[in-house]
C-alpha cells in the first residue's frame, strides 16, 4: 500500500524553516 | 569594559531593556542579554547597522544571502512585525521566545499557522498548501508529477479540513496538528536553552556594570 505523505510534514523538512542554523558560529 | 562601544551598539539596534523583554518572553534577562551578542553579529554580517536585512539572515540560514527561499521569506516576514523590511533588536527576542522549550505549545500552533497562512486570509488555502510543497520540492530537487502533488495536498486537506469547506482554520489547524504533533517540531529549538553558554561574551557587556 502506498504511503502518501502528509504535505505539512513535507514542508516542514525546508531549510528556510530550520532556524538553528542561525546559531552556527 | 566596553562600555562605550556596548552603548553605543545599543542605540544603534534599537535595544530594548533586557528586564522588559525577559518579562514578556520565555527568556531570562541573562538570555536576552546572551541573544544580543548573536544578534549582534548576524545584524552586522553585511551591512553594519544593527539591524537585521533579509539578506543578512539568508545569509544565516543558506550561507548564501543571495538565497531566495519561500519559507524563510515567511519567517523573516512574521520576525518583521513592524513591516519594515528590518528584524529590530527586540522583533528578534519576541519572535525568537516562540520557538523556546518553555514557551507554550498553543503559541508554537499559532505562529505555524500565520507560516503557513501565505496570503494572511486567516485559512490555510488549498493553492497556499500547493505552492509550499511546490517550493520544498523545488528546494530540495525533488521531481514529483503533478498528479503526486494533487494527491498528496488532496490527501493532508481530507485529513486537517475537517469542515470540508476547501480551507483549514485556526481551530482545524489545531486539532491536526494534535494528532500529528511532529508538525510543530521545528518550532523549538533546544539550542535556545543553552544560549548564553553558547555566546558568554554577554558577560563583558552587562548592563550590571554600567
């Protein structure tokens, strides 16, 4: 059975939403 | 100690008092104080100041400030509360307070939605949620068919519209992210607890000295 992602699950994996790399040195 | 240059950087980046910050957002004083040396730094990255340009933190987030990403825009877009093209000294803290350990889940929920909320309509559109999943595609070099993408933005609006009226509200929003907590995920970042062990050079700036 095909699984079919859930779309906000996908977009949450952006790089423009994950902020911790604001805090590289 | 520094005190003259400190001061003077202050000004410059529209600081705010650090007591009054702390007492509206997750942070204590000393983080604040801590947020400050990184928010030195990265409003500092291109062009010196003391407030934070898009480019500056796209070049934060990419290494790359020429990066155009939707979901930083976004991000930048609610930091930015006084919609003026900079993130401000204490837009930074309030905004940042969102994505602390301690702050409360419901005020993770509601940030995600505006995120989400493209157009600012109160209702995350089914063409929002199909133009996000375009770009994370685009992003990450993921070729889907268009057929795919129909299902899989069908598929999570059968699942999180539960009034089946073609958008999510605040309130299915909600519920949707309950039973799917991993969405908010990205809205906490651990690292916050530990900032002023990862800038203690707030130390030499304190306000205690002055």
């Amino acid at each position: 059975r095909p699984v079919i992602m859930n779309a906000f699950e996908l977009i949450s994996t952006s790089q423009g939403l994950n902020l911790s790399n604001l805090f590289e040195k | 100690m520094g005190c003259y240059y400190s001061k003077r950087a202050r000004q410059e980046s529209g600081y705010e008092d650090p007591t009054t910050l702390a007492s509206e957002t997750s942070f204590t004083v000393n983080e604040v104080e801590a947020l400050f040396e990184l928010f030195k730094k990265l409003s500092s990255s291109i062009i010196d100041d003391g407030l934070i340009h898009k480019e500056e933190f796209q070049l934060a987030l990419f290494r790359n400030s020429n990066k155009k990403n939707l979901f930083a825009d976004r991000v930048f877009d609610l930091f930015d509360v006084k919609r003026n093209g900079v993130i401000e000294f204490g837009e930074f803290v309030r905004s940042l307070s969102v994505f602390h350990p301690n702050t409360p889940e419901i005020d993770k929920i509601s940030f995600a939605f505006r995120l989400y909320d493209l157009r600012q309509t109160g209702f995350i559109e089914r063409e929002e949620l199909k133009e996000m999943v375009l770009a994370l595609l685009n992003e990450s070099d993921l070729v889907l068919s268009d057929d795919v993408v129909e299902t899989i933005v069908d598929k999570t609006f059968v699942d999180a519209d539960s009034k089946g009226d073609g958008k999510i509200d605040p309130e299915e929003w909600k519920e949707f992210v309950a039973r799917n907590p991993s969405l908010i995920k990205i809205m906490t970042l651990p690292y916050l607890k530990d900032i002023t062990l990862a800038f203690p050079s707030f130390v030499l700036n304190s306000e205690v000295e002055d």
